[in-house]
C-alpha cells in the first residue's frame, strides 16, 4: 500500500511475536506481518470452544445488529459467530459443531502471510483494500 502524499510505500516493518506499535523504522516500506488467531466458535475469545462460548451465544439470541438489545443479552459480532447480522441458532450450530477446537489446534500457515507494495498486484490490492486512498 502507498499513501496519497507522495505515493509513499507505507512505513511497514512489523515482525509477529516482537514488533510494537507504533510500528516502522521511520522509512517508507518494509513488511508488516501480524498474525490474527481467530477460532469459529470461540465467542468468548479465551482461545477454545466450549460450553460456555454456547452460553455467550444464546445470551443473543434474537438480537441483530438492527436491534442491539443491551448487555448482557445484546448483540455482539462475537456472538454472531457466521456474522450474517444476528444471532440466531445457526451460530449456536457452529459451535456446536466447532466445540473442542482450540486456537493450537488450528493449522499454521507454511510461512507468515504478509505482502508487499511489490507482491501484490494492483487489481488484488483493489480487490482487498478498495480504491480509496487511506492517507
Ligand atoms: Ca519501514
Ligand atoms: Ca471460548
Ligand atoms: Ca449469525
């Protein structure tokens, strides 16, 4: 990616596990690579499914993102688990079906997935991140 001011590379220069925010060594480019764990399911976000993610879950029930309710029987992205705008009982059906997955026991991808202003062509960038310039 590249600002709108210069069509500078973005500062960059994350390494997962040790990098800090702000991020950057002060020079445009450079990688940022950040890994998001995530596990369908988990809708406590404690790193597993369990019982009590289906406990999270039904406290949504019927709420949506058009009728929020309040807390704690409200509506949450994390207790839309198929994120389709409400909760309902598909979502409680993924955890169901995901209970006893862990964050370990998801597969690691072969190497870090990042990109650079190089590795990605412009109609993929576009695709991603849309046409809107960010700076
Ligand atoms: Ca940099
Ligand atoms: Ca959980
Ligand atoms: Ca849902």
């Amino acid at each position: 990616m590249r600002g709108a001011v210069g069509n500078l590379a973005l500062d960059g220069d994350w390494a997962d596990g040790s990098g800090a925010f702000p991020s950057g060594n002060g020079a445009a480019g450079g990688n940022f690579r950040f890994l998001v764990n995530a596990v369908p399911g988990d809708a406590n976000r404690n790193g597993n499914v369990s019982p009590t993610d289906f406990g999270t879950v039904r406290s949504g029930i019927g709420r949506s993102t058009a009728d929020a309710g309040t807390a704690p029987n409200h509506y949450t992205p994390f207790k839309d688990v198929n994120a389709n705008g409400n909760v309902g009982p598909t979502d409680l059906g993924v955890v169901r079906g995901q209970t006893g997955a862990n964050i370990t026991s998801v597969p690691q991808p072969a190497a870090p997935l990042f990109m650079t202003s190089t590795a990605v062509s412009s109609a993929t960038r576009d695709v991603l991140f849309g046409t809107n310039e960010i700076l």
